[in-house]
C-alpha cells in the first residue's frame, strides 16, 4: 500500500516583499533581477519588470546562475542548480 503525502510548493519564487524560497526551504532576500541578472541595489528594473509579466525568469534571484528555462504551451519551468526549480 502507497502512503499519501501533502503535494509540497515548488521551490523559489518571489513573493511580494522580494524573499526568495530557495529548494531547501531556506528563506533568502533576492538579490539579483531574475531577467537581466542585474542587482537589485541598481534601481527598480521597470523594464525587467514588464517583460517578466510575459516571459519566464532568465537568471536566479538568489545567486545570479543563468538557469534551464523550458517554455510550453501550459507554462514554464526554470531550473538553477543550486536552488531548484520554478514553475510558472
């Protein structure tokens, strides 16, 4: 007989006040934008911002590594190596 688990949130993800949930479930302040790679620190990124509402994450929030992105009709995936995966 199976055992029934709890369907787990996939790991990362930006919420609204810029944390970053790493694949470990280590809460992490984002750092770089997740479009250009750019730092945060350099100003509001409203370019980054826009495309983001239409296109997938290119680079990871956390530690700035380009990641896989896979881009389907039901959606996208982007997977760092070091934080794991992102589903959109």
């Amino acid at each position: 007989m199976s055992e029934l688990t709890r369907p787990v949130a996939p790991a990362g993800g930006a919420g609204p006040t810029g944390r970053v949930v790493a694949a470990d479930g280590a809460a992490a302040v984002a750092r770089w934008c997740d479009r250009c790679g750019g730092s945060v620190a350099d100003g509001a990124h409203a370019a980054c911002a826009a495309a983001r509402s239409l296109e997938p994450p290119r680079w990871c929030a956390t530690c700035r590594r380009r990641m896989k992105v896979q881009v389907v009709p039901a959606g996208w995936s982007a997977v760092c190596v070091e934080h794991g995966e992102r589903r959109g």
